[in-house]
C-alpha cells in the first residue's frame, strides 16, 4: 500500500513529462524547434513529434494563405491626379526560418507593418508610372500583377510570398469629389443646353415649312376658288345675256322686280325720289288705272 501510494506521484511526474515532450504538428502549420533561441529544425510534416522540455522551444505559424488590407494611400499617376488608392494582398509564409530571423518574436503581426510598407512602394512607383485613365480603366488587372511581381522579390527577404494583389479603390480625394462633380455637372447642363438648342432649331424649321404650306394651300386654294367663282359668274353672265337677248321687255321687268325686293324691305322703309324716275316704271304702270299722281308731285312709297 505504502509503495503504491509512493508510486501514484512519480507516474504522475513522468506523464507530466512526457506530455511536455511531445507536440503535435498540424498539416496547416510550419513548426520551427529552437534549442536555447536558435532553430535546429524545421518541420513541414504533420504527425507527432518529441522535444526535450525546458530545452527546445516550438513555433508555430499558419501555412495557409493569409489576407491583408492596407490603409487608403494618395498616389499621383503622370497626369497629376491625385488618386486615393485600397489595396488588400494574399500571402503566405514559404521559408519558416528565414522568416523568424527576419521578424523575430513578433510572428505574423509583426510582418504584416512590413509587407505594407513594400506594397505602399510598390503601388506608388507602378501607379504612378500611368496616367489615372489606366487606373481606373477595366485593363488594370496587368497594373496589379506588375505590383505583384515586384513585391514579391521584396518580400523573399522576410521568408515570405505574395500570392496576389489587388486593387478594391480607387477614387479622387474627398476634397476634390465636389469639383469634378461640379466639372461633370456643368458638362451635362452644356451638352443639354446645345441638345435645347437643336431641339428648337428643328421645331422652328418644321414650323416654318408647315407655316410655308399653308400659305401655299391656302393660296392655291384661294386661286382656284377664284377660278371657279370667275367661271360660274361668267356662266350666270351668259345666262342672263342670252335671257336678254331672248326678251328685253321681260329681262327689264325681272331686273326691276329684283330691285323692288332687295330695297323695299322692313316694316319701317321709306323712299323720297323723283315720280319721273325709270324706277317707278312699272309702279306706275301697276297704278295706272286708279289715276297717276298730280305733276310735280313726290309719291312717298312705305312698306
């Protein structure tokens, strides 16, 4: 009982120990064993691994490909306008050891401020070597694979890869938005303006033309209303010159009768002339058997 009890802590001590000596490595992990600071190993194959406790120490980094965002930077193409520019990268560690003496004990939070900085270097010489139409174009996917090549030499010297480099933004500066909004906006009142323009200019030629044919119509309509009225009065002329020479007696009477009827009209008419005049001719002849007026006499004739 007594060497049970003794034997109960000195299992315990040696799984204590043993669990401290063995390490799992990850297929999704570089691991570096260091003994007292410096690597003695670099192991890429997952499984299960020993170590000396209190002697070697284990690193770990992420094999997988690892995003980053750099902050908004102001980059200045050839045609000096100025552009604010977000970039984000994919990268990964491809030499565990050369990047541990490259970044120390920071890991992978102390190289992300570096590869920033190479890729802010990168975008201000390769942007800044095109005008800011190539940036903002469709065809500046060769522009991020120029960034990209470049910034992978760098980045071989902290054990690192980038993998690809992209462009998310690219716009004008907030304090230059409002003037080239003002630039477009006055461009669109210009074009619309000129379009106004035409736009009357067309009206007023169709409105002339149509104005134009009017006054033709109406002109020719007018010619042969003429035409025909000269030749229906030239037809009545006729007419009334053949009923003439037919009959004068009954021509005279007719033409008589017309004038009685278009001048004796109403209820209150009155006519003061001579007794001896031919328009009373056949008046006269119509009183003849009641007796005529006295000579020098004025008949007054209403109606």
């Amino acid at each position: 009982m007594k060497r049970l009890q003794f034997l109960l802590p000195v299992l315990a001590v040696i799984l204590i120990i043993l669990s401290s000596a063995v390490y799992i490595v990850d297929e999704r992990e570089k691991v570096l064993r260091l003994w007292f600071g410096e690597v003695t190993a670099e192991i890429t194959d997952p499984g299960l691994y020993f170590k000396i406790p209190m002697f070697h120490e284990i690193i770990k980094y992420d094999d997988r490909i690892l995003a980053m965002d750099t902050q908004p930077l102001e980059v200045t193409p050839l045609d000096d306008r100025r552009l604010v520019v977000d970039a984000f990268a994919r990268w990964r560690i491809s030499d565990a050891k050369t990047f541990r003496r490259a970044v120390g004990v920071g890991g992978v939070d102390g190289a992300r401020p570096r590869l920033e900085r190479i890729l802010n270097a990168e975008l201000r010489e390769v942007l800044g070597s095109v005008t800011s139409g190539a940036v903002l174009s469709a065809d500046r996917v060769s522009l991020m694979n120029r960034i990209r090549d470049q910034s992978r030499s760098e980045a071989a010297s902290l054990g690192v890869e980038i993998v690809d480099v992209r462009i998310k933004r690219a716009d004008l500066p907030t304090q230059n938005l409002e003037a080239t909004f003002e630039r477009m906006r006055a461009e669109r009142e210009r074009e619309a303006a000129d379009e106004i323009a035409r736009g009357n200019e067309a009206a007023q030629r169709v409105r002339a033309q149509a104005d134009r044919t009017v006054v033709e119509t109406v002109s020719e309509a007018q010619k042969n209303s003429d035409i025909i009225r000269g030749e229906a009065d030239a037809a009545r002329n006729a007419i009334f010159a053949g009923a003439f020479g037919r009959d004068e007696e009954f021509f005279a009477f007719y033409r008589s009768l017309s004038a009685y009827e278009k001048s004796l009209v109403g209820n209150n008419t009155s006519m003061v002339m001579s007794p001896n005049s031919e328009f009373f001719n056949y008046l006269k002849n119509g009183l003849g058997t009641e007796g005529s007026a006295s000579a020098g006499q004025t008949p007054a004739i209403g109606q």
